[in-house]
C-alpha cells in the first residue's frame, strides 16, 4: 500500500506528501524519540503526537514512509516547513494512536 | 577508496531545530557513497544520539565522521559539565533531561544504550566540568 492509498483509507489530513507513492511496510507507535530512534523500522509508518522540529530529523533518520500526528496535535509551521523541504511525508488526524493502529493492523496485515 | 573522508561539523548548543543536520548530512553523504542500508542505518542512529546529547547536555560541541577502508569512525567532542557515573548513564532509562526537555520528546534514556546498541566499539571520555569525548566505531 501506499502512502497516498493509506492517506485515504485513514481519511488523514495531508500535510506535506513529497513522496505519495511510497511504500508502506508496517508501523511504529511512540512519542519518546529515542525509542523511536532506535524501534523505528525504514518504511513503517511513524505514528505520534509530537509534532516538534525534531521529529522530522527523526523520521529521515529512520526512513519511515510517512509520519502520522495524532490527536489532532497542533503542528507547529516551522516543523511543517521543515518536512516540506527535507522531503518527509507528513499527515494529521483527529483520531487518537490507538485508533489509528488499530485501523493500520486491518490495513497492513 | 584508499584517502580516508573526513567530515566535520559544529554541532550548535543553542538551537533545538537545527539538532540532528550533522546527523542527516552525514546520512546523505553514505547514501551518496552507496553504503547498504543496514550500515548507513546504524551510523544515523549513533550519530543522532551524540549529537542530540551533546545539543541538549553539553551545550553543543564538534562531530567528526571519518569513513575508512574498513570502517566508520564516528567522534563527538564536547566541552559541557561531563558525565558524573557512565556506568549510570549506559543503562537504559537513566536520564538527567530537565522537564522542558522532556516535553520535546526526549529524556528517555535511551540515547546512549541506543549509540551502544548500533556500533561495534564505544568509549567514553569524560571530565566533571572539562567535557566528554565519545569514540565510536562501525566495522564494514
Ligand atoms: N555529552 C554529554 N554531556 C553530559 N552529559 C551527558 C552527555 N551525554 C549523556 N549525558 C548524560 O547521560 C544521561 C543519559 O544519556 P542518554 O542519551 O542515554 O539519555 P537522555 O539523553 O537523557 O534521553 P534520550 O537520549 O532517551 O532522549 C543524560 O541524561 C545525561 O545526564
Ligand atoms: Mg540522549
């Protein structure tokens, strides 16, 4: 699947999509960037509430397909220009993390 | 490749947005170079830890990268207030981030079992109130 189809399927609201047909391959949920760091796998889907300049380092470090801020996190316009230029995949829902993984493990499985 | 390359950056202490660019410019540069993923992956996460670290608890400092024949030496120098027990600091989930810190999503304690985890060597050096040197190496 990819990240454009995945957009639409979670009715997310997109962001910056630099990279739509990208493909997804499973999914990380957390919000401590260590972890993240360090769990993260290249192509999962990243889903958080952080939505400080310092997740888009995170998610081109570990190459994830596509970050998914939840709870209807405010986005702060410097992260989002941030994603914009170094190319990462960005989307908002209102939808809380577990929801979205729940509808991601029907999605990706 | 018989010259080692070596690059260097300032890691600056003040600005949390800018924390990590030496960590993506260096990805940038082994993706360039063609190194395998798994590699470049490795490098990235050690990388970003040190120099996260050294932003959010040394007040910045210098990192070199020097890509050899055989392997990644990756160094982090800083002259912040030093790590007071290392043997505390390696365990995972020890951290001394303040709380303004921990609202950036950081704090974990996971950065330097994380720098441990993803390199083949790491020492540590360091001074109460000099600053500290982390050696890292990636074998090829
Ligand atoms: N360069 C450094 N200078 C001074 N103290 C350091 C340095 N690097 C690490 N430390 C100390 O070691 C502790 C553990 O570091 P570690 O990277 O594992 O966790 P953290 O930075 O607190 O949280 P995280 O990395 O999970 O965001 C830090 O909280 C800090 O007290
Ligand atoms: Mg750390």
């Amino acid at each position: 699947m990819t990240v454009r189809q995945l957009s639409e399927s979670l009715a997310l609201e997109v962001l910056s999509l630099p990279e739509p047909e990208r493909e997804v391959c499973g999914a990380y949920a957390g919000d401590l960037l260590s972890w993240v760091m360090g769990r993260a796998n290249a192509d999962n889907v990243w889903v958080t509430v952080m939505t400080n300049a310092n997740t888009v380092a995170v998610a081109t470090l570990t190459d994830v397909s596509m970050v998914i801020v939840t709870d209807g996190s405010e986005m702060p316009p410097e992260t989002l220009a941030l994603a914009k230029e170094k190319g990462v995949n960005l989307a908002r829902t209102k939808a809380s993390s577990y929801e979205i993984c729940v509808r991601l493990g029907g999605l990706l499985s | 490749m018989s010259e080692p390359l070596v690059f260097t950056f300032e890691v600056d202490g003040e600005n949390f947005t800018s924390a990590g660019n030496a960590s993506v410019a260096v990805k940038k540069k082994l993706r360039w170079l063609g190194f395998p993923p798994e590699i470049i992956r490795r490098v990235s996460v050690a990388m970003y830890e040190g120099e996260i670290n050294m932003v959010i608890h040394a007040g910045g400092g210098v990192a070199t990268v020097t890509v050899l024949q055989d392997r990644i030496d990756i160094v982090l120098e800083d002259h912040g207030p030093g790590i007071a027990n290392v043997e505390l600091a390696m365990k995972e989930g020890f951290s001394t981030a303040t709380d303004h810190i921990r609202d950036l999503g950081f704090g974990a304690g996971m950065g330097l079992p994380n720098m441990k985890k993803n390199t083949d060597s790491m020492e540590i050096q360091t001074e109460l109130g000099k600053g500290t040197t982390i050696k890292m190496i990636i074998n090829l």
